[in-house]
C-alpha cells in the first residue's frame, strides 16, 4: 500500500484517481449504512450470564460503532444521509428585508 502522503499527492495531481477514490469513499459509506441496522439490532452481548446481568460495556460499545459509522456516512453522504440545514432570512422583528443599494448613483 502507498503511505498516506503518496495518495494525497495522486489525489491532487491525478483527476481520473481523484474521482474512482471519491466513487469508493461513498460505496464505503453505502456499507457503512447498510451495517447501521445490523449493530442496531443484535443484542448478543447486551446481558451475561444466567442471571441475564446487563453489559453495559458491550452495549457502549455497539454505540459507539453506530454512531461512528453514522457520522462517517452523514458526511461523505451529506446530499442523501445528512441532515437537512434550512435558513431563513427576515428583517427586523421578522418583517421583510430592506434592501439598499449604497454607493454612487447612476448617472
């Protein structure tokens, strides 16, 4: 494999390597978010023994593996998984916008 430094240069210099490594980085995501549910749902490890005691470091563990891989695919896969940011823009006391135009007037 090429150290870290090597493929940023290929990245930058190369436009056809840039863009299959950006096709793998979101199929990578895509695993990631098929892999969501499943850590969701298994349970194995959540209780031990035959008293059924809670594991609390097995499930800990579960999510912090969700919630990485959901971090990784709400970025790499912002348009489709991330969450949805609307702005909305109002003047004073939420009324309209003022526009003004400053500078010098046309002649």
């Amino acid at each position: 494999m090429p150290c870290i430094t090597t493929v940023m240069d290929w990245l930058r210099d190369k436009p056809q390597f840039a863009a299959q490594y950006t096709r793998a980085k979101e199929l990578q995501a895509e695993g990631f978010a098929d892999e969501l549910m499943d850590i969701a749902d298994d349970d194995s490890g959540d209780v031990t023994g035959e008293l059924q005691i809670p594991n609390s470091v097995a499930v800990q563990r579960s999510k912090l593996r969700y919630e990485a891989r959901k971090w990784v695919v709400s970025r790499l896969l912002a348009k489709k998984y991330g969450d949805k940011v609307q702005q909305e823009i109002t003047g004073a006391d939420g009324g309209a916008l003022i526009v003004r135009h400053i500078g010098k007037p046309s002649e």
